[in-house]
C-alpha cells in the first residue's frame, strides 16, 4: 500500500501541537527533540520509576519512556516531548516500524483523560460488529479502518484526476429529488411546505445526468451518494457511493474507455499495481463459459458442454435442450447430503434436478464414475463426461441438464460459491461484459423487466424483434466485473422518442405513466438531445476488494447494520409529535 501520509511528507503532519507523527521516525532522527500528540494503545510498567507508554496516531505506534509516577491510562490523549533514541540491545520489536527507537526523558501533558474502553483496540482482537459500530468512534482508531479509509481517499482522489484529465467536469446533483430508473424501493422524504407531497432520494442521478447531456454539458461525473431501500447485505447497505458519469456524442466504446482509465488509476493508487488492458466478453459468453454474467476469472474451470454427448442418449435426465457440466476438483469427497442440499437448491431455481458423479481410479486401470446414473450410461458417454470435463480421479463432475441459461446459471453458482478464493487472494481479475439481453424476466404484472433500465438503447439491429421477441433483443449495456463482483453497469441511452415509445411500451408503460414519471427528460429531449451514453461504478465495493475486505461495511466510516440501523446515533429514531405535524404526518395508531 502506498500511504498517503508518506505521499504527503512529514512536514505537512507538523502543527502548533505536534512535530512530527509517530510512525514518521526513525534511526536518522536520532537525538531530536520532538513533539507527539496520540492515544495511549498500551502501558506497561517498568520497574519502580519508569513505564513505557505506547503512543498511537493514525500513522502507527512509538514507544515512549515515562516517569511511572504519571497518571496515564489506555486511550488517554497525550502530548509527549522527548528524545528520538535508539532502543537498548535486545530490546527492538520487528513488528513495528518504529521498532529499533523509542522516545525518551518524555515530558507528559495530558490534553484528554478517557474511560477505559470497551474493546481493545488491537488490529488482532476479534471484536464483536454490533460493539464495534456502537462505539465507532473508538472502532475508527484501529489501523484496519484507518487503512482503509485512507485507501479510500486515494481511490477518490485517483478518480477525480482521471476524470478530470479526460474532460469530465464534476456536478453536483440534487439529492432532495425525484422518483429515478433503477427500480428498486424508493426513500421518501415529506415536505414541510407540500403537506401530502414527498421528495425522493436519488436511487442514482441517472435522471439528472442525463437533462446534464441535454443542457450541453458534454462530460459528467460525480462521486455521487445514492440511496435504495433494500435489504442489506454484505456487499449493499441503503446509501452507497458511485462513480457516475455521462457522456455525449460517444459510443459504448469510449464509455469503457473512460471508465476503464478511472478504474486502472484508482487501483493502482490503492495497491501500487496498475493493472492491465481490461478484457470484454459479452453476456452469451460469461453464461456459457462461467455460468455467471459476474464471473470470476481467477477461477480457471469453466463449464463444459455435454448437449452433443447426450443427444439422442437414452438416460432420460438427460433429454434437455442443453447439458452442461461442472468439474470440482477434490470434490469426490462430497458428503450425500451435502449433494442433495444441491440438487435442492437446483430445484429451487427451476431446474429438473442435478446429476453428479464421482471420479473413481477404474479397476482395470484408467477412469470410472460412481453415481447412481453410472449404469445408464453407454461407454461412449461415460468416456465423453471425463474427456469433456477433463476431470481426474477424486474430482466430482456435477451435471445439469435444462433450457441454456437455467442449467449454465444452476453450475454457475456452485462455481462461485465453491470454487472462489476470499476475495484479497489472487490476482485482480477486471472483465467488461457487454450485449446484455434487453429484458430479463417479467415484473409483478407479467410485463417484461428492463435488465438495466428504460433508458437503455437497444441494439439498432434487435430494433425489430422490440415487439415480436422481445427475450431475444440485445441492449447496449454493458457491466463492470472484478473478482465476480459487479462493480457497475451503465448503457447507451435512447435519445429518440420514438424508440423510447417502443421500449416503453414493450416494457409495459403506458404514455401517461411515463409522463407521471419521467416527463422532465422527455420534456428535455424533445428540445433536442444528443446521443449520450454512461456508466456507474460502486466505489464501496471496488474500495473494499482492493483492500481485501468482504463487507463493504469494513470501508464507510459510519455503516448502518443489516438490519438497517445507525448503532452509534441509534437512527432511525421516532420524532416528536410536534414535528410531525410540522411535516402534515400523524403516526398510525399501533394495532396490537
Ligand atoms: N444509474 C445506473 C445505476 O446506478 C448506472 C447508469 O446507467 O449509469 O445502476
């Protein structure tokens, strides 16, 4: 990790309390006089008269020498002056970079007493969540959070300097606003002045960004906060950061351009690597091959395709459009129930069921499969699954048989789910996945669902199937994926109204609806608007891969729990009927 602190110097550190930070010394201080400002991380007592004070700041930790007649404790805020020594022989710590010195005759001021904390604050210590977010404040003390904070920061700063150097300009949009795309649950905000009448939290500024391109703004972004009222996760809380941008008179291609030349900067400022040109695959490709339209190509294995193999074939679990296969390494080992709970879960994402057969060492040399379907295979099939999937002796091949995306997306899960490394191992593995389809599956009224959103351009010659088959046009959207996350999506916008029309109406939305919802940009486009396409990345989770972390909890300052609370403010919390009424609400009478 390259800090920032060490990018800044340590003169930049220095101020009226303090003249250094006490991680910044080192054996060329010796002999100088200085001035630190921490926290107390530890104490201990040496002999009658002395005690050794470990001194902490954001920078890291340095031993310090003092009277043991002064009263410090743990978390105490000090001012300490002393004398950068060297410490005595035998007694260096290698875990610390500050480990070969210590400060010495140490004058004490005490600027804040504290109680002792609740919880150590050792990067070490495993501390339960729900302590930590109550009392964040001492949480944020720890080197983990302050890591990745400052990582964080420089992922931001990297950001800007990229947009800036292509052109982009930085603007700001409401976040007291109206209902946008992305379909998910809204935040509702009540007007004081609009008894009835609410604002809505932008889901993102897709909406704004794009009125942007009509008022000729060219090139937008903006490391913009968007909210969405849904469930959280370990990768999603209800308000996350983007980097969102919007481009006009370009294509698909200068969009990844642009975003790939952000994400490249913004990685290598965080881990000092800068990785190379990122590859692109459409969607047909990342399901057929990975299973997955968020694969992860730090895992080599890839489905294979056994539909050839089995054409005609007489096992009747087989008689599907297609049959794909999965090979798990090692995976003969495979408990029965632990391969049933697979064949449930199968079920439940619609498929028939799921096959599996474990690779034994054959009696008579070479290769045999132990499953319950062994003896309706034919030789030519019980050869072609090993040859196809090129498994070995102990793995387990795991086969389903379907309609094409079903059975790929079935084996495509168990791929990620087994075969994934935590996500800080290996390389960083960054692919484009281009050519989404247009819809995917229906909405609560039976209508198809945009897979992106309404905004998005078809593909110009898919413009046709709009309203015959409408499952087989091509949208030109296209996602971000790192490590099988998805970092981001975006999409050439239709700047035509009578391909919106079109869309519209394939997607289920009436005229008057998408007037209710959207009338200011389709007010704004017919004063004409340049095509215009763009693209939005979530920074919490980028930030949050980078620095090998699981939750993007682990990188926000102030995260709120799953279920949706603020431990340390205690919101959300009930207001007083006063202000209530101010808003024109009165709370429901409670019904139990
Ligand atoms: N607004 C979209 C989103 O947040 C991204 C985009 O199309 O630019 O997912």
């Amino acid at each position: 990790m390259v800090s920032s602190d060490q990018a800044a110097g340590a003169d930049v550190e220095a101020t009226a309390l303090r003249d250094a930070l006490c991680a910044s010394l080192s054996l060329e201080d010796l002999g100088r006089q200085v001035r630190l400002c921490g926290w107390v991380a530890r104490r201990r007592e040496h002999g009658e008269h002395l005690a050794f004070v470990d001194l902490r700041d954001h920078s890291g930790i340095i031993q310090c020498v003092i009277d043991g007649s002064v009263d410090v404790r743990s978390e105490y805020v000090l001012q300490v002056t002393g004398t950068v020594r060297r410490r005595p022989e035998g007694t260096v710590n290698e875990k610390l970079t500050t480990g070969e010195i210590e400060l010495g005759d140490c004058q004490v001021e005490v600027l804040a007493a504290a109680e002792p904390p609740p919880f150590s604050l050792d990067d070490r210590a495993e501390v339960d969540e729900q302590i930590r977010l109550r009392h964040r404040f001492l949480d944020l003390r720890r080197p983990r959070l302050q890591r990745n904070l400052r990582v964080r920061a420089s992922v931001n700063r990297a950001i800007r300097s990229a947009m800036d150097a292509q052109g982009f300009v930085e603007v700001e949009t409401p976040i007291l606003w109206a209902p946008t795309p992305e379909g998910a649950r809204e935040f509702a905000v009540p007007s004081r002045l609009h008894h009835g009448s609410f604002y809505v939290l932008p889901q993102s500024p897709q909406l704004a960004k794009q009125v942007l391109m009509v008022g000729g703004v060219d090139r937008y972004y903006q490391i913009a906060r968007c909210m969405r009222d849904e469930d959280l996760r370990a990768d999603r809380q209800f308000e996350f950061t983007q980097l969102d941008l919007e481009a006009s008179f370009v294509t698909q291609e200068d969009i990844l351009r642009f975003v790939s030349e952000a994400v490249v900067e913004a990685a290598e400022a965080a881990t000092g690597v800068r990785p190379g040109a990122i590859p692109t695959m459409t969607w047909h490709e990342a399901i057929d091959r990975f299973g997955s339209d968020k694969p992860d190509l730090r895992v080599e294995i890839e489905l294979s395709d056994l539909s050839a193999l089995f054409e005609g074939s007489a096992v009747r679990a087989f008689a599907a459009p297609v049959v794909k296969a999965l090979r798990l390494p090692g995976g003969a080992t495979t408990t029965r129930s632990q391969l049933d709970a697979w064949t449930e879960r199968a079920k439940a994402q619609g498929a028939g069921g799921l096959a599996w057969f474990r690779v034994v060492d054959a009696e008579g040399g070479g290769l045999g499969l132990d499953s319950p379907l062994d003896r309706f295979l034919s030789d030519e099939e019980r050869a072609g699954i090993l040859a196809e999937s090129g498994a070995e002796a102990g793995d387990l091949v795991v086969c389903v048989a379907d309609e094409w995306r079903l059975a790929s997306e079935v084996l495509g899960e168990l791929r990620a789910q087994l075969l994934s490394p935590p996500v800080g191992e290996g390389a960083m593995r960054y692919v484009w996945v281009v050519d989404f389809p247009m819809f995917d599956g229906t909405d609560a009224e039976g209508n198809p669902a945009a897979a992106h959103h309404p905004f998005t351009m078809p593909h110009l010659e898919d413009l046709e199937l709009l309203e015959t088959d409408p499952a087989s046009v091509r949208s030109q959207a296209y996602d971000l994926v790192l490590n099988g996350w998805e970092l981001g999506s975006g999409s050439v916008r239709i700047h035509r109204g009578d391909i919106q029309r079109r869309v519209f109406r394939a997607l289920g939305i009436s005229d008057e609806d998408a007037d209710e919802r959207f009338g200011f940009l389709l007010g704004a486009f017919r004063y004409g608007a340049p095509p215009h396409a763009g693209f939005a990345f979530g920074i919490d989770r980028l930030v949050a891969i980078l620095v090998g972390e699981e939750n993007i909890r682990e990188v926000i300052a102030f995260p709120k729990t799953q279920s949706g609370t603020d431990l340390m403010t205690g919101a959300p919390s009930p207001i007083a009927p006063r202000a209530l009424a101010e808003l024109g609400l009165r709370p429901l009478p409670t019904t139990s």
